[in-house]
C-alpha cells in the first residue's frame, strides 16, 4: 500500500475544503436561500434552540374540557385533573393552585386513577374517552410510583383512548382498563384489559369486535373478582357519527374477568349504545346504570348486576349519551346519585326522581370526584374546566388555577402592547394584552363573542372592532366600545342551495388590503365593507358529494347535529401577500383551488399531489410571502385513521408539490406556517406540537422551550415585534418573544463554533403598578421579562475555561458582567438593564426605594463575549417605550436626576460606614479596657457617642417595621424611589429637594471630618500610651473591597 505524506494529505484537505465553501457560497448566491449539503452534517434537534422559550399567557379565566379528575381517600386534599388535551395537574391543597405534571407526555387524557393503598401510585390513560370531533389521541397508560413526578409507560400504545381504569382495592398489582379503541377506524386494541402485576404485562380479558370498544369498567370494592364493563359500538368519521350497534353490551364477570355475562335482565332489549356503570361503596350490592337506547334511561340492581330495573326515563337522563355518559354515587348514601350531563343531575331516592344541582357552573360535565372522608366534598369536571363544591353540590366554585383552554386560532392587533385573539371550545372567543403590569391576570382577558369560538380578530382600520366566528358559520361584530354584536354572516339567496359551513368555518384577512376579508362555505365569499355585504367569488369547490351531506341523520341511536359533521365545506382561505388576485382555498373532503384572477377562474390541482391518499383534510394552505408562485400546505388524515403527517409546497402555482414532512414530525399537521423574514424557516404545528425547521423542510426538530407535548392548531407571527404567538388546543396561548435569532441560523451559522445571534432591539419599560391581592388561587400569565436578551449559537457545549459576558456603554465603561450559557445550541442571556442597587447605609429596617438600580440610558452598547482565550463583541440596541408621553430628553432628564441621587444614596452610605466602624471599634476597645472609670474607656465611649449621635441623624435605628422614622437615608431613599419608579421629568419640587439632600450629604461627610479630626488623634494617643493598636478610619478602598467581597458571596 503506497503511504501519502501527511503534509500532502493536509494540503489536499484544505482545497477541497476550499472548493466545497466556495460552491456553497456560490449556489448561495445564484439561488434563493436553501439548505446546503453541509448542512446537513450539523445534527438540528430540539437541543438546538433549547434556550429559545415560550411563556404561557393563559386563560384560566374559562378553561378546559376535563376528561378525570382523582383524589386521595387518605388525604383529599391531594387532587389529580386529567383535561381533555391539557394534560394532567395536580393539587396538594384543595385545588387552591395546581402545577403541571406530565407535560413530556401525551397532553390527552382519557383516565386517572389513584392506587388507595399506595397513593403515590397513580395511572394515567390517554386518549379521550368523550369523542366528539375535536377530540385527541392517546399513545397509552402510564404510571407514577412518586405521586407524579416521574412516569413510565406500561404498554396499551395503540388504543387511541382509555375510558376508565380501576385498581383492585385489595391488590395494587391488579388492574382494569377499559380500553375504547380506534375512533375513525378499526382496530383490535379494544376491549377490557388486566394486569395482575402492575402493568409489566396485559391481557385482554373481554373483546367482541374491531368497532366495539370498552366505555367503562367497575370493580365492586369488597367482592374484587365481581367486575362490570360497559361495552360500546361506535364510529365517528368526518361527516357523520354513530352510537350503539349489535357490538354494544353490559356485561359482568364473578372471577375476575375470566368468564363473563351479558347482562339483558330488565335491560332494553335490541341495539344498545354507549352505558355508564357505579357501583355503590357503602352497599356494593347497589349498582347503576345509563343505558343508550330508543330511550335512554337510568337503572338499578339490587343484585349485584344480575337483574335491572328502569328507575328513570327523563329527557335529562338521556341527553347526549356519547358525551354524557357517567355516573357517582355518595360513598356514604347508597341512594344519593350523581348524574353530569348538560347540567349536574343529583338524585336522593335511588335514581327515581332528579333535581338539577349544576348552578351557575359551565354546561357540559364529564368529569365527577366525591370526598368519601367528606361526601359534601364533590369536584367536577367540564368543558369549562373544574368546579368544587362543598355542601353537596348546592352552590360552587370555579377554580381558576387551571389554564387549560383549547384554542383553536391566534391572531393579534397592533397596539403596544399588542393584544392576541383566539376562539376556545365551547368557551367563546376572547382576547387579552401581551403584557400586563402584575402579569396577564384573568382580569385582563375580554369575552369578544359567544358559542364554540373559532377565528377571531381585530379590524386593521378599525381597532374598536372585533370579528368572531361560531360554529357552522356565524359570523359576528364586536364593538368593544359599545358592547354590541351585529351577525354578519353571507345569507343565501332563494336560487342557491343551502350554504354548507364547517364547524371550524375559515375566515381570513386580505394582507394586501385592509378592508378585504373573506368567508367560506362550499362557495367562498368576498367583503369590502366590515361585512355589511358579501361578494361570492366562486362556485361549489368542494366534491360536493351527497353521502357525506346527511348530517340530520347523525348520531345513531341518538340523533346530534350540532354543525359538528358538517361537511363537504371550505376550510382554509390564503390570499397572496404577493399578489391580491391569487387565492387558495382547501376543504375538508381533500380538494385544494387556486383562482389566479381573483375569483373569476379557478383550477383544482389536488390531483397533483402525489402520495396523499384521495379526499384527505386539507388543514392549512398558507401562501407565501416571498413568491406568488410559491404555498405550502398541511393536510390531516386522522378522521379516517390515517395519522400520517403530510407537509408540502409548491413552486408553480400547484402545478408539481414536493412533501417536505420527516420522520421528526410527529402527529397529524393543522397549521404550517412560513416566517415573514426568512423563507426558510417554517413552523408546523402538529396533535402533538410544534414543530421547526431553518432549511426549508429538509431537518426539523420540535420546539421544547417550556412548550409541552400539546396539540399546536395555530400560528401566527407577528410583524413589529417579531413574536410568535401559538394557538394551543389544551394549555392556551403561548408567545415566543422575539423569534430573529431562529432566523439568523443558516447552514453556515450551524457550522460554526461560536456565533452571535441579532436580536430585535430590547424596550426599556419602567413597570407599572397596580395594588391587586388575588390570592395564591387565579392563574397569572407570564409578561415578557424587563431584560435585553443577548442571543448566540454555540455548536457544542463550553466545558473547559472561562466564559462570561462584559457589557460596556457607548464610553466603554464597565456596566455589569454576566454569566453566560453553556449549552450547546442557541443560548439566550438576560440582561435586565439596569445597575445594580445603590449601596446604602445599613439601618434596623430595609429602605424600600432604593431595592431597584436604576435604568440604564437608551443607546447602543457593546457585549463582549469572553469565551476562554477567544473574544467576540456584538451591539445591543435600547429603546425606549413607544407608548410613553415623554419626550427623549424628559427620559434623559429623569435617567441624570436618578443617577444623581444613586452616587448620593452610595456617598451617604460610605459616610455611614465610617461613622459605624469606627464607633463600634471605639465602644469594643471601651469594654476591653474593662474599668468603665478608666479615663481611657471614658473617651472612648463619649467618643462614640458623639459618632453614634451622628449616625442617628443619617440611618432610622429604631426597631420595628413603621417607626416613622424619618432620616436622611431615609429622604434621599423615598425621592430615588420616587423618580426612578417613573419614566418623565421629575418635579420641580424633586429636583429642588435633590439639590437640598446633596448638601445635607456634604454636611453628614463635614461632621464626620469635624469629629474624627478633633477627636481620633487625641484617642490614639491615648491607646497608644497603654500600648494598644490605634483606632484606624475605613478608607474607600477597603470600603469598596468589603462590599464588592459582599455581593460576591450573595451571588
């Protein structure tokens, strides 16, 4: 083998290096920007932009739909709430607060249950057992063994969704799930299924076929091998719902599941539908029922299942059993039956007779927990998020700790602060400021329309109004001076056909003209004016196929046609920014049309898109702002069964699309989303979350920052602020502040060791109060953090030598250092902008208006990165505040009178020192001494009393919390306070007043000098004959030293 010479081999190395950048920058150049080869070596994961974080703003003033709720018998004070698609929270204090515990996961949940005989073992099934059309998926159960602080999953991943799960009261390791199955298609993962060692393994213990899954399952508490199961055939698919069939059952097992009976004694006979099953704690031979059928209605065994009798019929009994279908009874009273529905139903006499208990409470309860220590005791769960009572569901509370709302679209406004806008399930359209001075309290948010809410947002030449959409197509007009609402929605007229609206109808604004917006049915339609009148643009561009058009025959047993399987509909509208005249349009029933003429003209070019099965969901077209030519589209096959993810664009108009999804995608796409600067970078938000990518499609990674697992249905980015704002379907909105650095990674960037990423330039906001005492229970959205962030890359972690960052003003004076990121990624450092807090000197109490350093000036200052033995510098840009009245120079005025004060407030606080120090080693040196008639020790001590006279008129000494006290810390303290804590000019009496405390600073430092120079030498001398050490003044180095080891060891 011949050897090259390693000198050789290192040249031909760096050519080919060479020639490779070189073709990079040069196809760069020749094209619009594109991820490279060399991308590619760099792995992009969610590591990547770890330090790039959302802040959740809510709301919890209306929150979520709760699928459980659990607590602990031995302290019920310990509650677990499982939401629909928000995860699961617990409470150690009643539902006062609640803290998120299972964010990594699956955020839809089915089930909670809680192992009474060791409580800090609890399970968790996902998948929500109430299947509407917005309902989620789960990927199994899983289990915590420390109350849930950490989970593992134990299998069941494809059920999709888990109803009910019991734990045998008398062995933990015994467990029932009744497992519902697939919604949109068939599966054999269904049934009833067991474990009797804790979830290590599973069987299926009762199954009858691929559409009949398991709605509920009962253990009788004191005869553990008698279980009951509720057994339910049903399907959902995009345009219609059925419930019952012959599959559909109540069935009993005396061994444990081993052999099991169906149950008809007493029962309806034919088709049945969905049940509910409870079995009695304090008489378990008491069992209850719900049965779906002709009629729905309450029964009741006395015989343990054996044999049922109707005990009621009434129409609130039977009000949407696919939705409604659960039951509680008091765990003291046999006879007392809780029943949720639309409203809460309590009967005292077994089940005979009803009375509505729900209140004031939100319709639509799926969720019931009862204090067997204190039945009075009763959480409930509903669209609406979770309710307590505590005098049996006579009057209630609404908890307000929960911010799990489900949104399905963002918009914003552009106010300063900017305000977003969203619709929630069954909870109205709303809107709420990006920040707050106390945080984004549920005070801040403003209902803005009513019913299920889907688009809403502001007028762009009116922000007075406030467009909203409901379900099936109302559309309406807030006015939020007013208060009042015009619907505003296109009526058809008597020559065309019935308008078909989806539930979730897309309403979308012109981004070329302001007063344009449009509305789809199966016909699009065009606005000029606020929506006084409508234009149809188009003919019918959906499939228009009439089996999928018979919605009044929906429900199966029970007929519910809410416009919820309306279909055959219009579901996203995207006007060019780069051309008006070029509209898209997708429906839910697959097709996509492009008219190039503005309506007059369209094309479908669904068949074009290769590998998209026929008729799939399109969920979001967005056209982009870059190329006319250019769209990108997502598409959402899971109300078929196909929970693929679909992604793709293209570059001509729809003539050719290119899938541009990866495997690092998970879940179903609703929204992509392309960024305003950089075509490169693209947003995906997908069931379970969001996801990114910086090279136009080829890697993507899921964004992590403080995002958990949960189902992302909108995006949108706002221009001014660069802030995406997300739409979440289960934990409300999300807001990443300042998204530039994500559009500063390029493949270059990502190759690089170290690299400072642009931000936007940080506002300076002196924080505004508000005297607000709400108490530890009300959710408090986060405000964007008062700090400049200081952004960089770096492609592998810091692990060895020094890394800091110095930040220097326009003087290159030394402002403060900070502590910089190590992380491999992007790293983001605050820095809050201002100095650090004047010293001052130290009395009995705090000075309160000097704890705040004061706001550094506006400008452009230097960050200087010193990372080991390399250094890197970057500018950060300080504005100030928009929205302030005060001019540049009342702003510079106020920052000169602050920093006045501050040197006064640190002058005084040197003067105090010397005073303190020297007294104090003036009364030790007296007691040494020992003979307080020594005339040494008198000296001593008259001398330190002439100091300790000196110090009382500088520092309040006495003790207590309000002495009223009054000195000149004191003083100079409040008007820092005072002026610092406001942005303008401060009065002509503060300025005044600065001028007067200087002086009486200078006179503090005088009198001092006055004492020490008539008195110290005459001390000394006299220590000095009785050879002790001379008393010796505090100079300003040792001062300063003293102080700067202090802040050291606070940090």
């Amino acid at each position: 083998m011949r050897r090259i010479p390693l000198s050789t081999f290192i040249v031909c190395l760096l050519v080919s290096s060479l020639f490779i950048s070189l073709t990079s920058i040069h196809a760069q150049q020749a094209a619009p920007p594109q991820a490279s080869q060399q991308a590619q070596q760099v792995r992009i994961d969610s590591a990547t932009f770890g330090a790039i974080e959302a802040r959740a703003i809510g709301p919890a003033t209306t929150s979520g739909r709760i699928a459980s709720i659990a607590g602990v018998d031995s302290s019920p004070n310990i509650i677990y709430v499982g939401a629909s698609s928000g995860g699961v929270w617990k409470s150690i204090n009643s539902g006062t607060t609640f803290k998120p515990i299972f964010d990594k996961y699956t955020q839809s949940i089915g089930a909670i249950a809680v192992d009474q005989s060791h409580p800090d073992t609890v399970w968790v099934g996902t998948g929500e057992p109430w299947v509407r059309n917005s309902t989620s998926i789960g990927t199994g159960i899983y289990k915590s063994t420390d109350g849930g602080e950490t989970w593992e999953r134990m299998g069941l991943e494809n059920t999709e969704r888990i109803a009910k799960i019991v734990v045998d009261p008398k062995n933990s390791d015994t467990v029932y799930v009744a497992a519902m199955g697939h919604l949109w298609n068939d599966n054999e993962e269904r049934g009833i299924y067991k474990t009797t060692d804790g979830g290590r393994t599973w069987e299926r213990i009762l199954y009858v076929d691929q559409r009949t899954g398991a709605c509920d399952v009962a253990v009788d508490p004191q005869e553990t091998g008698t279980v009951y199961a509720g057994m339910w055939e049903f399907r959902r698919q995009p345009w219609t719902f059925t419930s019952g069939g012959p599959g559909s059952g109540l069935y009993r097992s005396t061994d444990g599941g081993k052999k099991w009976e169906k149950t008809s004694v007493g029962l309806p006979e034919g088709n049945i539908g969905r049940t509910a099953i409870a079995v009695a704690r304090s008489r378990p031979n008491v069992v209850y029922a719900t049965v779906e059928g002709k009629k729905t209605a309450m029964y009741r065994s006395d015989d343990m299942g054996r044999t049922w009798t109707e005990t009621s019929k009434a129409t609130a009994i039977g009000s949407r059993p696919f939705y409604f279908s659960i039951l509680a009874v008091d765990p003291r009273d046999y006879n007392r039956v809780y029943k949720p529905g639309f409203s809460l139903l309590v009967s005292n006499d077994g089940g005979r007779t009803f009375s509505d208990r729900g209140g004031p409470t939100h319709s639509d309860e799926h969720a019931i927990w009862i204090d067997p220590t204190n039945p009075a005791t009763i959480y409930m769960g509903t669209d609406g998020g979770v309710y307590k009572s505590t005098d049996y569901a006579n009057t209630w509370s609404f908890i307000r700790s929960l911010p799990v709302s489900q949104f399905y679209h963002a918009s914003f406004d552009m106010e300063h602060p900017y305000n977003v806008y969203g619709g929630l399930q069954d909870n109205g359209s709303w809107m709420a400021p990006t920040y707050s001075p106390n945080g984004i309290e549920l005070r801040d948010w403003r209902n803005v329309g009513f019913g299920d809410g889907f688009y809403v947002f502001a007028d762009p030449t009116d922000n007075n109004l406030v467009y909203s959409e409901y379900q099936g197509g109302h559309l309406l007009r807030f006015n939020k001076k007013t208060g009042e609402l015009k619907f505003i929605a296109p009526t058809r007229r008597a020559d065309e056909p019935k308008y078909r609206f989806n539930w979730n109808t897309p309403v979308a604004l012109s981004p070329n003209d302001p007063h344009t917006f449009y509305i789809g049915s199966q016909f699009l339609f065009r606005s000029r004016d606020q929506g006084e009148s409508w234009e149809r643009i188009s003919p019918d561009l959906t499939t228009n196929d009439p089996n999928k058009q018979k919605q009044e025959e929906s429900g199966g047993l029970t007929l519910d046609n809410s416009s919820a399987e309306n279909h055959c509909t219009i579901y996203t509208i995207s006007e060019s920014p780069r051309d008006a005249k070029v509209v898209w349009v997708g429906t839910d029933d697959g097709n996509v049309q492009i008219t190039e003429d503005g309506g007059g003209h369209w094309a479908n070019v669904t068949a074009n898109i290769t590998g998209l099965p026929k008729n799939t969901w399109v969920s979001t077209i967005e056209a982009s702002h870059f190329d006319r030519n250019t769209a990108y589209a997502t598409f959402d096959g899971h109300q078929t069964g196909d929970m693929k993810t679909y992604v793709y664009k293209t570059t001509d108009l729809g003539k050719t699309w290119t899938p541009i999804a990866t495997d690092a995608i998970k879940g179903y796409a609703h929204v992509i989303r392309e960024d305003l600067i950089n075509p490169n970078l693209l947003f995906v938000g997908t069931e379970f979350g969001l996801f990114l990518t910086v090279d136009g499609g080829q890697q993507w990674a899921q964004f992590t920052g403080k995002l958990p697992n949960v189902a992302v249905r909108d995006i949108a980015i706002h221009p001014r602020e660069n802030d995406m704002v997300i739409a979440t379907h289960g934990r409300g909105i999300y807001i990443v502040d300042d998204i530039t650095p994500l559009r500063k990674i390029t493949p270059q960037i990502l190759e690089s060791k170290f690299a400072v990423l642009e931000t936007r330039p940080s506002e300076i906001r002196l924080g505004v109060i508000e005297q607000n005492f709400a108490g530890n229970d009300e959710f408090v959205g986060s405000n964007l953090p008062e700090v400049a962030y200081i952004t960089y890359y770096l492609r592998e972690r810091h692990v060895f030598g020094d890394f800091k960052i110095q930040i220097y003003d326009a003087q290159n004076n030394l402002i403060t250092t900070l502590p910089a990121g190590k992380r491999r990624g992007i790293n983001r450092v605050e820095w809050p902008m201002r100095l650090k807090p004047p010293k001052v000197p130290v009395g009995q109490s705090i000075e309160g208006g000097s704890i705040f350093g004061p706001v550094v000036p506006e400008g452009t200052y230097t960050a200087k990165f010193i990372k080991g033995n390399d250094t890197y510098t970057t500018q950060v840009r300080l504005v100030g505040n928009p929205s302030s009245p005060h001019s540049a120079e009342e702003r510079q005025f106020q920052q000169q009178t602050v920093m006045k004060l501050y040197k006064m407030l640190e002058r005084l606080a040197f003067v105090a020192a010397q005073v303190r120090d020297v007294r104090d080693e003036a009364r030790e040196r007296a007691q040494k001494l020992g003979n307080a008639q020594d005339a040494v020790a008198k000296s001593l001590e008259a001398f330190a009393t002439k100091l300790d006279d000196l110090y009382k008129t500088l520092v309040a000494t006495r003790e207590g919390q309000i002495t009223g006290e009054i000195r000149l810390r004191e003083e100079i303290g409040e008007l820092y306070g005072q002026i610092n804590g406001y942005g303008g000019r401060p009065t002509q009496s503060q300025v005044e007043r600065v001028g007067g405390l200087n002086t009486e600073v200078d006179r503090a430092n005088q009198s001092l000098e006055s004492i020490l120079s008539a008195d110290l030498d005459a001390i000394n001398a006299k220590l000095k004959l009785k050879r002790l050490d001379p008393i010796k003044r505090l100079t300003r180095e040792e001062y300063d030293a003293r102080e700067s080891r202090s802040l050291v060891s606070l940090d």
